[in-house]
C-alpha cells in the first residue's frame, strides 16, 4: 500500500495580517450598575441606533424589562429616544 503526502505551503502575505478593527468602544460610565443597563448601553453604542423591538430581539429582553432600562438610562441623559428609535446620546 503507498501512502502519499501533501504538503501544504503556507503563504501568508502582508494584506491578510493587517486587520481592521473596530472602532474603541465607548467606557461604560460608572453609574450604570445594573447588567442590563450596561447591556443595552452597550448595545446602543455598538450599533448607533434601535427600536423596542430590535433591542427585545437582539438581546433576548422583554420589552417590559426594556422600557424600565431605557427610562432609566433616559434620566441619566445616557439615551435619546425620538418615536420609536433609542440611540446614546
């Protein structure tokens, strides 16, 4: 029985070591404490903008929970809302 071998050259170039990254998330602000606050505020900040809904869906929150957490990050001038669209502020 003959076994054969493949060898495999491994070609790296310059291009496919640089890698974009990310632009810096923000720094959680220390008066949020609770989880899902952060979360949400995390959320927001990644993504720019959301609804109700999105949020509920992305995160796997009930809506309920959701609009305590965005009343409170509202006070805490941490999130803007116009209609239905939450976005950090």
């Amino acid at each position: 029985m003959n076994r054969g071998f493949i060898i495999v050259e491994s070609v790296i170039s310059n291009e496919m070591l640089q890698t974009e990254t990310a632009p810096a998330a923000r720094s959680l602000p220390p008066e949020l404490q609770s989880p899902r606050a952060k979360l949400v505020y995390l959320y927001l900040t990644t993504n720019g903008e959301a609804t109700i809904g999105e949020l509920a869906d992305d995160l796997g929150m009930k809506k309920i929970s959701l609009y305590g957490v965005l009343k409170t990050l509202r006070k805490q001038d941490l999130v803007a809302a116009e209609n239905d669209t939450y976005t950090p502020a």
